[in-house]
C-alpha cells in the first residue's frame, strides 16, 4: 500500500474508534509495527492525530471533523449483515433498547412494520421509524449531541431509570483482547451503562473491525454481555475471551 493511501487508512480508523494502537493497525493494514511507528510520527509532526505510547489518539475536536454520515459508510456491508442478525433475535411484542451508531441505525430500519417497542436514545434511529405506523417508538429525552445523532445528559440517564426493556442492542468503539467493551465518548458510556442494566437480555452489535478495539473508558465486561452478533474474521482471540465468560457469539 503507498504511504499516502497507508496515511489516509490510518486517519480513518483512528478517527473512527478515537484511539489505536500500533499493533492493531499493524496487523489490520498489512505492515510491520516499525512502519506504523513511522507512520504515526509523520502525522503526529503534521498535527493530524497525536502519537501517544503504544499508538495515536485522535485530536479532541474529531466529532466535528466526522459527521454521522461519514462513520455510516464505513464498512457498510458488514454492519448490514450484522444488522440483519440482530434483527432475528427480536421477537414481536418485545422491548427493545436501541444504542446509538450507524449499526443500530441499520437494525431500526429492519424493524420496521413489527409490532415492537422501541426505546432509544439515537436520532437516527427516531428518523428510522418515525413514520412507521406499527412501531410503538419512545425518544428518551436530554441533551442533543450533533455529531452523534444522540441524546446524553441527566435528563436520559433518567429517563432510562424508569424503562425495562426485554434486550437492549449495544454499540461501541471496540471490544478489547481481554473481552473489554470500551468506547471513546464520555458523554456515552453512562448511558451504555444505564442501558445494560435496564435490560434483560445485551446484545452487542459490533462488525469485524472492532475485534480487537481501542478505546479510553471501559462500559463494561464481557461477563456483561449475553449476545455478540459480528462478523466473520473478527479477532478469534478476542471472541474466545468474550466466549469463556459466557457470551454466545452469533458470526454473520
């Protein structure tokens, strides 16, 4: 891969999980550790990303600088198929709890027409099915999170205080060797927490490239997830570890 195109890959996935390390992008783009090394330095020097031990973060303000349509197209046919699967596990007349993400965002829009109750926090997903006539749709309130498509705050922490949920459908920046579900965004992982525990069943939807992940705040640990829909040639290391502490894996 020409270094300019290498550059552009590694920005992107950096962008996208907030946080990498040297030997994931490594391993995820074909090349030694001392050519990611080299990598980082140069876009570290041109202010692109900022090169921290072990790997790169991504600079404070790349919200912004990564709109929600942006993220959507990224591995697209993966998180269509892992949305699909997801789809099979809801059942009519249950509760579901929607996260935020383009992956849920996907789920939504194949629930259209079931006699379901959604409750979700995401934008997205109210845009999703908001004209669906069948979907009985319930927006948690607070504060709304442009770049995101979401609602944070007390008001939704609140608000999720009060609904029980049959499952909820869990996004995140990456899952961890060690089985860790972590994220990026502060202002998320209350919520992701208060989600898990106001449903009974937690599905994790999360595509291939977020096995392993990176991430700077821990939501939970794998012995917390019940369900992992993903795809073929996720981490097989990673699943083993999600696995022996006793989530089902479902591979699309």
């Amino acid at each position: 891969m020409l270094q300019r195109l290498r550059h552009a890959e590694i920005m992107r996935r950096v962008r996208l999980s907030g946080a990498t390390s040297v030997r994931d992008l490594a391993s995820q783009l074909g090349v030694s550790p001392s050519t990611i090394r080299r990598d980082l330095e140069v876009l570290d020097r041109d202010g692109t990303l900022r090169r921290v031990r072990g790997g790169a973060l991504a600079d404070a303000d790349t919200d912004t600088d990564r709109p929600f349509a942006e993220v959507a197209a990224v591995d697209e046919q993966d998180k269509e198929a892992v949305a699909a699967r997801a789809a099979r596990l809801v059942g009519d007349g249950d509760v579901v709890l929607l996260d935020i993400g383009t992956t849920t965002m996907r789920l939504a829009r194949r629930l259209r027409g079931r006699r379901v109750t959604v409750v979700t926090s995401s934008l997205a997903v109210l845009d999703a099915l908001r004209a669906d006539p069948v979907v009985e749709l319930l927006l948690l309130g607070g504060m709304v999170r442009r770049p995101y498509h979401s609602l944070v705050g007390v008001l939704t922490e609140a608000a999720l205080s009060q609904v029980v949920a049959d499952r909820v459908f869990l996004g995140a920046s990456g899952v961890r060797p060690d089985g860790q579900l972590v994220d990026t965004t502060l202002a998320e992982v209350p919520l992701k927490r208060a989600m898990i525990a106001a449903a009974g069943q937690v599905v994790l939807l999360v595509d291939r490239h977020k096995f392993p992940g990176t991430g700077a705040l821990r939501v939970c640990g794998p012995e917390d997830i019940d369900v992992i829909v993903t795809n073929e040639g996720a981490d097989e290391t990673t699943l083993r570890s999600c696995a022996a502490a006793g989530a089902e894996v479902l591979l699309t």
